[in-house]
C-alpha cells in the first residue's frame, strides 16, 4: 500500500509533472491497445427515430398508444412493435414532424 506524499513531496511532484506529455502518452497507450478498449456504441433505429422527431420516450409511447416500459422495451430490442405500431414509427421516420403537430394538438 502507497503511503500518502507528503506536501514537500507533492510539490516537488508537481513541479516536474508535464500534464501534457501524459495525456499523450496516454494517448499513444489507447492506441496501442495498452489500455482498455474502445467500444462503439449504437442506438437502435427507433430511438434515432424518436430523437430525430424531438420527442421524450413518454411523448412518444403516448402517441403510440403504448407504455413508455413497452417503448423501453422496444428500442433495447426485448420486444418488437405490433403491425400498427411499425406503421407509426414509419411515418414518424419519414415525416417527424407529422408526429410533434399531433403532440401539439392534444
């Protein structure tokens, strides 16, 4: 176990540290593959639907008919959306703002 520095210590650390030589070495370590991996992160088309039409997840489930857990559910690919429900999602990826006047007008 590392016994904390003391302020002499410390000061004396900071004073030789170059905050930017660290980041690159750092830097240079990812790339390597030295340190942890970089993962890619993907959203599944319902939710860029969604996000493309301006919507919250309870906005959306409304104008679905559904729950916003269904939606939940939906956009992490537990479920899949009913007949009627792929049809709205169609139109909400064609035509968002078709979906943000309904919202609008109830």
């Amino acid at each position: 176990m590392n016994k904390p520095l003391t302020d002499e210590e410390l000061e004396q650390f900071e004073e030789t540290r170059d905050p930017w030589e660290e980041a690159l070495q750092g830097l240079r370590d990812v790339k390597a593959g030295r340190i942890g991996r970089i993962t890619k992160i993907s959203t599944s088309p319902l939710v860029s639907t969604r996000l493309k039409a301006g919507l919250s997840q309870a906005q959306f489930a409304i104008l679905l008919g559904v729950s916003v857990r269904t939606l939940q559910d939906w956009e992490q690919g537990r479920r899949q959306p009913s007949g009627a429900a792929r049809t709205l999602i169609a139109i909400a990826e064609k035509r968002p703002e078709v979906l943000r006047e309904v919202l609008e007008s109830t």
